[in-house]
C-alpha cells in the first residue's frame, strides 16, 4: 500500500456500522489505514430489545472488551436459550428450546441422536433438546452461564441487550481507537469513471471521499442498491413476515437467561428480557393481518392497554444478489435480512466482515476476491433461510390460513429438501449435514433441536419394547445436575457485574 492512507468509509452507525467500524480499527490498526464512519445526527436507529447467538461473546473476547464494561451500560442480560411456544401443538408439543451448543454437550449429543432415531422408529423416548444439552439445564435453573475458574469446559452463551445503547458504546470505543467519526446528511454518492462509487455529496455540500465503501444505511440502502444499482432478492416466497409491532413492558424481578418466541395468529412474538426492561415485538405477515389487527391482538397478548403508544416497523426480508460490488460493501439491513426467528442479524454482520477482512487482504485490498467473497456470504444467507423457513414448514398449527399456508408451502430449497427427506425416510442426518457442509450454518445438534422439539416424528409404534433410554434416564441428570452446582444464579451473576463497574 502507498504512502497515502487506504480510506474506508462507512455510512450509517447503528450497531451494524460500528461493529464494522470496531472490527476494522482494531484488525488494521498497524497499517495505513484511515476508518471514517458518516452518519446523520438526527436519524434514530430501529433500537429494540435484541437478541445475540453466542458469536458476539467471540466480537468483544477478539477486542479486548469484557463484559463488565459493556454489559451494565447496555443493560443486558445473559442468553442461553432460545424457548418456542405453541408452535406445534398438534404433535403434543406445547414449547421447546434450542440451546447454544457447548463444550460439554460432547457428553450428550450422542445420547440425543441416538434417542431422536429410535423415535423416528416409533419406540416412546426421551427427545426434548433441553434435557440432552447443558444450556438447558443452565436455563431451566436459570444460571448465569459464568463458570468458575475449576470449572474444566467451555460454555457458549449469547446475551440480550439494547440495540440502540449498544451502538452509542461502540461508537465511544471506535473513536477511542482512532475511527474518525463525521455527522453530516448524506444526500447522494456519484460514480467514478469505471463506475465505482467516487464520493458522497452531503446537504451542506461538503464531499466525502474513499478508496472504499460499507454500506450500513439500514433498508434504504443508499450505496449499494440506490447509488450502485444492485439487484435485491426477496424472500417472501417462504417468509412471508414483512411488518412487526413492538412494545416495552416493565423489567422481570428475575430475568430468564432464555429468548422467548411464541407462535400468535399470523406470526410469532418475542420477548427479550434486559435489566431496565422487557422488549416485546410481534412478527407478523401483513399479508394475512392489517397492522391495527395485530397491534390489538398484541396489546391483548401482552395485557397492556390501548393508552401505551406502539411501535410499527416494517422489514425488507431477502438479499442482495452482490453484497461486495464494485468499491462497496453492504452490511445489516443494507445488503440483507432474515427476520428476528434465531436472532441471526448481528451473527451474519459480524461473520461477514470477518470474511470480507480476509478477502480483502488475500487480494491486496482490491477486488481480486470480490466473487469467491460473494459466493460465500451468499451461501450463508441461503442456509440460514432454510433453518428460518423450517420453523414454518414443519409448524402444527390449524387456527388460520397463515400457518396452514406456510406448512403448505413448497417453495424449499434443494438444500433443505434433501434434509427433511432424510430425516424423515430415517436416514442418517448427520451425515447429510457432514455432506451439504452445513456446520459453519447450523450444524446437526441444531437441526435435531428443530425437528425433536417439533416432535416431528412417526406415530408411536402399537407394542412397545420398554424406553430403551436408560442411558438418558440415570446417567445424563446425574452429570448434569453435578455440573449446576458449579454456576449461579442470573440476578447474582448481573449483580456481581455491577459491582466490579
């Protein structure tokens, strides 16, 4: 690289434009390097109680920030879980949960498959995900899941937080390591003459100029689709939730380490639970339900009354057909989206810009890499679908024709086709999974989550030979329930934190 520095600048803040703004200045901090972020001083961000998988805990391990320094500030709370309501009441199942997958699983995860395939048989075991993972156990009890430094395994674990104070302590870090920070209206980029992005025209005129930009202006996408013209795809042929209302209510005395989703009439709701407050928000098709329906059916849900002012959103599910073109990188809600189920957004920001620093690099800050980047993230993109758009297919319910249209509907995925025919012609999953290359997506612990706790399953055979689960009965609780006196609980744990503050 010249002399001159290699400028990269990003408009929009928000979470997703200073996690990307955070993971640049400390990756190329030893280069000639120059990271500006460029946002509107009077533009709020969509600041809701959200939810993390367990990959953000590895953003702020990778910079050196530990949890007492940021928890508190963004009064978050620990994630273990994630707990389904009322989505397959026809099978008899009333709630599961998908637990983050941990080091201590390598115990049970066997015990799991196992048990999963002789039900797929029709012999009566012991399936629920919960009781063969830790982070169910951890749930159940509502531990804090810090271990103790005797403690010889690793527990995965994601938090709940505030979105919107999150990305004000992001930004406070990135300026402190050298991320120039420039609050102007951008109004328009214009192109260069090989058709890359040259600069950004602001209201007071001012031009801002790079070698390189990130695109986080949330679903406006003024860079990437606006300004560069690229191709959005949505997928609202098997994701048919395009609005969402939302709602704050009181904090809980004692805050689960678990996320909510329970199925409503046209969607689901989630509740995320912080130390100052409950967020709460119904993900809905408006397809299927005017938006005053379902504010009123959420309000009714809830038990909150009609003088508590609500929050309508709408989302833009799908993606961009190049999240890296020309001089440009989308991020967030820029260049894609696959709705709250799995709290997948953050995970794909961070995963991305990971991918892009390497690709970046390997092509001597170009675009020399800019397709096989591209195929990547895609890829990505398309796998996590298929897990959201299992949820919808394999769901029970008959109360209306939102969910018997989306157990009806046969816009699948190859990919996803060749998992369910596996699984349910008795095959080996783990093996399709080791085949597809699934694991950086989610991997075959966490399709058995989906499909035992669906209780997707045969009927039961007429004679049974007996349980056959006794590896399940005596030894799995035996070392779970040893392995809980090791942990606290969730309030002493958040507690402790404050105090180290």
């Amino acid at each position: 690289m010249s002399q001159t520095p290699h400028r990269i600048v990003i408009l929009g803040g928000g979470t997703a434009g200073w996690m990307t703004a955070n993971l640049f200045a400390h990756r190329w901090q030893n280069r000639n390097i120059e990271i500006v972020l460029v946002e509107a001083p009077d533009i709020g961000i969509i600041g809701v109680g959200e939810g993390s998988t367990p990959t953000l805990r590895r953003f702020f391990s990778d910079l050196g920030i530990a949890e007492h320094e940021w928890m508190p500030f963004c009064n978050a709370t620990y994630k273990v879980n994630i707990k389904f309501n009322d989505w397959s009441p026809e099978s008899g199942v009333a709630s599961y949960s998908h637990p983050f997958i941990s080091q201590l699983d390598a115990f049970s995860e066997r015990a799991f498959y196992t048990n999963s395939m002789t039900r797929r048989l029709g012999l009566n075991v012991e399936t629920s995900p919960d009781k063969f993972l830790f982070n169910g156990w951890l749930s159940h009890n509502n531990l804090a899941p810090i271990t103790p430094p005797n403690f010889p395994f690793k527990i995965e674990y994601g938090y709940h937080f505030d979105s919107g104070l999150l990305g004000q302590f992001l930004c406070d870090r990135a300026k402190q390591h050298g991320v120039v920070h420039i609050q102007a209206n951008v109004e328009h980029a214009l192109l260069g003459s090989q058709g890359e992005i040259s600069h950004l025209v602001c209201s007071d005129h001012e031009n801002i100029h790079a070698d390189f930009f990130v695109d986080c202006s949330g679903f406006e996408s003024l860079l990437l689709q606006k300004t560069l013209d690229v191709e959005f795809e949505s997928f609202k042929s098997n994701l048919f939730n395009d609005s969402a209302v939302v709602f704050p209510t009181e904090a809980l005395a004692e805050p689960p380490v678990f996320t909510e989703a329970t199925a409503l009439s046209c969607g689901w709701a989630w509740r995320i639970p912080l130390t100052h407050r409950t967020g709460n928000g119904y993900v809905f098709a408006s397809d299927f339900m005017e938006p005053e329906e379902a504010e009123k059916e959420f309000r009714h849900h809830l038990g909150i009354k009609d003088d508590v002012a609500a929050r309508h959103l709408k989302m833009r599910v799908g993606q961009v057909k190049e999240h890296w073109s020309k001089n440009c990188l989308g991020l967030g809600l820029a260049s894609g989206f696959i709705e709250p189920l799995e709290a997948t957004a953050l995970h794909l920001v961070q995963t991305t810009v990971e991918i892009f620093m390497d690709e970046y690099e390997n092509g001597n800050f170009g675009t020399q890499q800019q397709g096989i980047f591209n195929e990547m993230i895609t890829e990505r993109f398309e796998r996590v679908r298929d897990y959201i758009v299992a949820h919808y297919k394999l769901n029970t319910r008959t109360d209306t024709d939102y969910w018997r249209e989306n157990r009806e509907n046969n816009h699948l995925s190859e990919s996803l086709l060749q998992i369910l025919d596996v699984w349910f012609r008795k095959g080996d999953i783990n093996q399709e999974i080791h085949r597809q290359q699934l694991a950086t997506h989610f991997g075959s612990t966490s399709w058995h989550c989906l499909l035992a706790g669906y209780g997707a399953f045969p009927e039961l055979a007429k004679k049974q030979p007996g349980r056959g689960d006794l590896y399940y009965e005596k030894e799995l609780p035996q070392l779970f329930t040893g392995c809980i006196m090791n942990f606290q609980t969730h309030m002493e744990a958040l507690q402790k934190m404050r105090e180290i503050q």
